[in-house]
C-alpha cells in the first residue's frame, strides 16, 4: 500500500512571485481606470467646452445681427443718428502670446508654441444694436432715479439702494476681457476712505501670477509669463433709454454721495485718473447708456441718459475719456484702460516687444473692474456696504477673444516648410537646373506653407527677405484675410529690436506691410496719418489705441478746433472754459470754414478737416476667435466665427 502524499504548501518565492503577479495586475487594472475615466473626463469637457463655446458664439452673433449702424459709411453723419461699432485691438495678438511662454534655448521650435495656452485676451467689441423681434434687453436701475423720472418725492435712503428692472429695444453692448484675482474674483468695488472721500485712482487686479511658469531668460530661475492666472470674458449691456430723465439737480436735498447716487465724479485737471475714473459710479450702479453733462447753474455734473445720436460722439460711450492737457486742452476720447503699463513689469516688458514702436505710457491694459456692476447693501445707520454681482462674466475659463477685420489688401505670403528650401527637398520639380529654388515654391507634395499677417511666421518671412532677398524673398500666395488692426506694426516690431523709439518705419518691401487695416501708408510705409487725427495714436499723450470706429462727423460742426488728436477747448465739457482766439472768437472748424488752410488751392477738402476716423477704409467682416481651457481636465478648445458687416 502506497504512502499518501501530503499536502504541500507553498514556498516564500512562490508567495513572492504570485504578489509580484497580482500587484501587476492590480497596477495595470488601476492604470486602465484611471485612462478610462481620464477620457472619459477629457471627452466631457470637450463637450461642456463645445457647448460652452456655441453658446457665447451665439449670443455674441445675436448681438451683433442687431447692429444699429453701418460700418460702410464712417464718420457717421450726425444728421442720421444710428449709433457707432468700434473694435479696439490691445498690443497682444495671437501670434505675439506666444512671448510669454517663449523659452529661448534647449527646446524645439514646436515645443515653444504648444507651451503657450493664450490667445489674445486685450481686446475689446462695442456697439450699439437692436434687440431681435420679440426680445427686449433688460437691466436694473435704482428706485431713487425712477423716482426723480416722473418726479414723486419723497427720496429715500432705501429707494437709492433698491434696483427695479426696466427695458428697451436698444442697447450698448461691450464685450471685453477682465483679469480677475487669486481666487478667480473681480477685486472689491472702490470703498471709502476714511473722511467719505474716493480714491481717484481705484485699485484694479494685477496682471501677473502667482506660480512661475518657466525660465524666461535663460538664468535657470522659473519666471511669471506676464498673463494673468484667470481672465473673464464679460458683455456689458447698457440700455438706451433716453426717455428717461434722471438729472437729479432738480430734487433737493440729494445725497453728496457720487458712489449712492451714480453721479459722475468731479474732476482734477492735475489728475489724469480723476478723468479716467469719472463715471465709474454711474457704471457700476446703474444698466442705463448714460453720459456725464455739466450743470453750470449748479457748478456740478449731472448724469444724464443717451440716446442713439448722443452716442455716435465717443466721449458719451461707455468706458471713454479724454486726457487733460495743459490749459483748457484734451486729447480727442480715448478708451479708458487700467494702465497695467504703469504696474506690472512683466506686462509692460512683454507688450514692449510687441508694439516697441510707440512704447504708450497711457491706457495700455483692460477694460477695469471699477466699471463693473455692484450691489449696495444697507448696514446699519443709514450706511451700506458695495459689492460686485459678477454678472458680466459670460465665462471665467477663456483664454483666448481675439477679434479680427476683414483686410481685402493684406497679402499672405507663402514659406518653406520644415525642411527649409522650397518645393520637395532635393528635387528639381520645374526642371530649370536648381534645387529647391524660389520657382519651386507650393510645388505639389512640397510642405510649403503659407502664411498671413498674424501668424509668427510671417514677420521672419520679411526677416529673411531682408537678409537674402534672392533665396528668400518674399513671395504673395493671395490677398485678402482677417487681420488684427495696425498688423503692419507688430510685423515691423517681430523684425526690429525692442529699442527702437519711433513710430514709423520705412518699408523696402512695402506692398507687403501695408494694407487697409495695416496701420501704414501703402506708398510711404508711414504710420496713417487718420491714426493721429482720431486721436487714437499721439505722441504728445505716448497713446496708441488702434481701433475702427465709425466715428462722428460732429466735431467738424462744434466751434472747436481738433488737430492731431487734441482738442483745443476740450476740458469744457469738464467745466472749463472755451478757448478763444486772438478776435476772442472760437477756434473755428478748419473743414468749413471756407478757407484754404494748407494753401493746395482747394476750400474746404477733406484733408482740412479737424479729424478723420482712425481707419478710412471700409471694414467689410469681423471674425471672433474664441479659446476656452479646462486645465483639470487638459483640454483646449477654439471656435472661430464670422460676421458680415455688409448688410448693416
């Protein structure tokens, strides 16, 4: 009878070999979760991002479909009142973002570009338009105004911070970009000092970051890119109700609170701010269109609301100003930027090598939060406590709002590719007895590629035709493509140094640089001479604003004389007096004055006239480019979409 064999367990490296079995097992069923749920998460969203995407595109075509105003006729006619479009376009494009990202060595060129997430995130969409049929645009004013409307008395502290909503067919719509802080909030609206008195000059979010992102200069030190760590993209609606009178000289006992009573502030001709910040409390305190007026019975300014008409003249649109000369003197309105050229070094360093050109000390930045909508909230004694609503944030993950005109003239130009000669490396497609020559270009099967005004490759296609004209000149593939406005000097600024101080330069290529939208003459290659009499570009005030706008014929007709962006007596809106000339007469309107002012043996041409629009060229299309970013989930998404301006 045979021996029963016993049982026999398992050895210590048989144990070890099956934990090593399971544990690997294990791994790769975890590392297969963790794929499947990253897809999962990457895949919803891009469907949130896709659906996120269609609906601000939507809504920012809705807007415009209802545009008031034709973009083919500009300056707009006072006689016709129809209100304005303008599209400004800040000194970062699309094709310059990439400089905050830019490392200098020891990556590929592909790794330099994919490193950057941002897009143009400076500019900024304004006009007046029509709501569609059936759909009326809404917002809140306080009680208190309502009450001085149709005159019932008496006005309480309560009525001033209680909102109603109202409504109106038209309304002015601005769509801009907004830095916001830390932790992705518009900074606290301006409080009061101690003595009941406002700060001039609110603090407005910093446009830096809080982690480094990478070497910038080469000295193994992590840098800030110069972006902001959380941009918001917001749409302001204003409405155009200019049925409404709300001046409130005729109640006594008003309030002398601006902030309680959305009244414009005074001003300090010493203080540029105090100009730039004036109508910050009836921004942020009321959704009507409204303009500041001087009340010289009272020695005040009083708000008062715009009509269509009244907003064809840009200082009566929201978020302009005009700078305060010596004297009674102005600049023409301008856009009343957060001068984030004045606190951050990195945006300031960044945007210098962008538009070196010009180097604006003023008004280069954002659109600020003291213009954004507050709640007042009653605390106690009569007192109250003013808080943002946030409600002009449309989304907070955009990194990218890039506006484009349309420029029939601009010229795209075709490059070599990756392997850097024309045509396929190494071949002799045309048969003429070279390789990879100029005649070879766009040859079929080559990576030839061709490029436009915004694309980086575009200021190194003149670079190198500059340096060897013969193996690489600069060679049209088409014209026509949607462009940022004054392309033509970032181009030339890609190609110069950072230091250079002037704000022309002369092109040896200038079909090339120039175009309707370009910023430069097609003949001299010198900045448009229309870019100084908007008062858009002055040297005198270091500001550059490139920006269309159907502008106004108005101030052609005003007893006012305008030259290069000034504006003689300027400051009487502020209260000031008018400036007079030697026959103690108003500074006359050189367009009408029957006079040959510059001796050409012509009366009363259009170059005598006291100003221009900044673009004189019809913009036939707009394009907006949006790009939103989910960083938890690693996704980056874009949407571009096209509006005709034709039909307006």
């Amino acid at each position: 009878m045979a021996r029963p064999i016993a049982p026999r367990g398992m050895t210590l490296i048989e144990v070890l070999i099956a934990t090593a079995l399971t544990m690997l097992i294990m791994l790769a069923l975890a590392q297969g979760f963790k794929t499947t749920s990253q897809s999962i998460s990457s895949g919803r969203a891009r469907l949130t991002g896709s659906d996120q995407l269609r609906s601000i595109s939507n809504l920012i075509r809705s807007d415009l479909q209802g545009l008031t105003v034709s973009t083919q006729v500009h300056p707009q006619s006072t006689k016709t009142p129809l209100g304005y479009f303008v599209y400004y376009d800040g000194p970062i494009s699309d094709s310059t973002a990439m400089l905050f990202n830019y490392v200098p060595t020891g990556v590929e060129s592909e790794d330099k570009f994919s490193a950057n997430r941002w897009s143009d995130i400076d500019d900024v969409l304004m006009f007046t338009t029509k709501a569609p049929d059936g759909h009326w645009f809404y917002g809140r004013v306080p009680l208190a105004l309502m009450k001085i409307h149709s005159g019932s008395t008496p006005i309480t502290f309560q009525d001033w911070i209680t909102d109603v909503t109202i409504a109106s067919e038209y309304a002015e719509i601005a769509w801009y970009m907004r830095p916001l802080n830390e932790i992705g909030m518009l900074n606290n609206p301006d409080p009061q000092n101690a003595n009941g008195s406002y700060s001039y000059s609110p603090t407005s979010t910093p446009v830096n970051d809080v982690i480094p992102v990478v070497d910038l200069n080469g000295d193994n030190i992590p840098d800030p890119d110069g972006m902001p760590d959380r941009v918001a993209l917001c749409r302001r609606v204003l409405l155009i109700r200019p049925d409404l009178d709300i001046s409130i000289t005729k109640v006594s006992g008003v309030p002398n609170d601006s902030q309680l009573t959305a009244a414009p502030m005074p001003v300090d001709t010493s203080d540029a701010d105090s100009f730039r910040y004036q109508m910050r409390f009836a921004y942020q305190r009321t959704d009507l269109s409204v303009r500041k007026q001087w009340d010289s019975n009272n020695s005040r300014f009083v708000l008062k609301t715009n009509s269509l008409g009244d907003l064809q003249r840009p200082e009566n649109r929201f978020a302009h100003y005009c700078l305060p000369a010596t004297g009674s003197n102005s600049s023409l309105p301008v856009l009343a930027l957060t001068n984030e050229a004045n606190s951050n070094g990195n945006y300031l360093t960044m945007t210098n090598l962008v538009m070196s050109g010009a180097v604006p000390a003023n008004d280069r930045g954002f659109i600020p939060a003291a213009f954004c909508r507050t709640n007042l909230v009653s605390t106690s004694n009569g007192s109250y406590s003013s808080q943002f609503t946030q409600e002009e944030i449309v989304a907070s993950n955009i990194v990218g709002f890039d506006v484009r005109g349309y420029d029939s003239s601009a010229m795209q130009l075709y490059t070599p590719g990756v392997d850097g000669g024309w045509g396929t490396l190494g071949a002799d497609e045309n048969n003429a007895g070279g390789v990879d020559d100029v005649g070879e270009v766009a040859w079929p099967g080559s990576d030839d590629l061709i490029v436009g005004p915004c694309d980086p490759g575009y200021a190194n296609v003149l670079r190198m035709e500059m340096i060897d004209p013969m193996r690489y000149p600069a060679v049209p593939a088409n014209s026509g493509t949607f462009v940022d406005l004054a392309w033509g000097l970032r181009v030339v600024n890609q190609i110069q140094n950072a230091s250079r101080s002037t704000y022309g330069l002369a092109a040896t290529n200038a079909n090339v640089r120039t175009g309707a939208l370009s910023g430069y003459e097609p003949l001299s290659a010198n900045l448009i001479d229309s870019l100084f009499r908007s008062g858009k570009v002055s040297t005198s005030y270091s500001i550059l604003q490139p920006t269309f706008d159907t502008f106004s014929d108005y101030y052609e007709s005003d007893g006012n004389w305008q030259r290069n962006g000034l504006s003689g007596n300027g400051l009487v809106a502020y209260g000031s007096n008018p400036v007079f000339n030697d026959s103690n007469q108003p500074l006359p309107d050189q367009g009408i004055d029957g006079i040959d002012n510059n001796n050409n043996g012509v009366i009363d041409e259009e170059a005598e006239r006291d100003t221009s629009p900044p673009f004189r060229y019809a913009m036939p299309a707009v394009q907006v480019k949006l790009r939103i970013s989910d960083q938890t989930a690693g996704t980056l998404q874009e949407l571009s979409m096209i509006h005709s301006l034709q039909g307006n």
